[in-house]
C-alpha cells in the first residue's frame, strides 16, 4: 500500500504531517513522513473503515507533536 492506496483519511493525516515537517530538514522529513506512511500501510487494511483509521491516527497523535518530538 502506498500514499495513493490509503484510506481518504490517512491520505489527509499524512498530509498535515507533511505540512507540520515542512521546517525539518529534506532528507529528516522525507524519513519521518516514510517511517509514518509505513506504519499507516501496515496498521491498515485495503479496506480500513473510517473507524479503524481514526483509532489509528489517534494512537499516532497530531502531526505537530510527531515533529515537536523529532525536533
């Protein structure tokens, strides 16, 4: 599964990350968005309800503390 195969709202999760990291360095943000994307794939069936990504987006936390935690 990659970022065109995930859920709508993993999708958009993915996209705050990516927004969040934008003052990282390229290759450190290229990383963190991969290491997460991973996860999202893994945590995730091909048929994820909309339920089962919220409970998993919630676990990982908002995408500004994931890059707060970086730092």
């Amino acid at each position: 599964m990659n970022d065109s195969t995930l859920h709508p709202l993993a999708h958009d999760y993915l996209k705050r990350l990516k927004k969040a990291a934008a003052n990282l360095p390229r290759a450190r943000r290229k990383e963190l968005v991969g290491e997460i994307e991973a996860h999202l794939s893994e945590a995730l069936p091909a048929d994820a309800s909309e339920a089962d990504v919220l409970n998993v987006v919630e676990r990982l936390g908002e995408p500004a503390e994931i890059v707060a935690e970086t730092g």
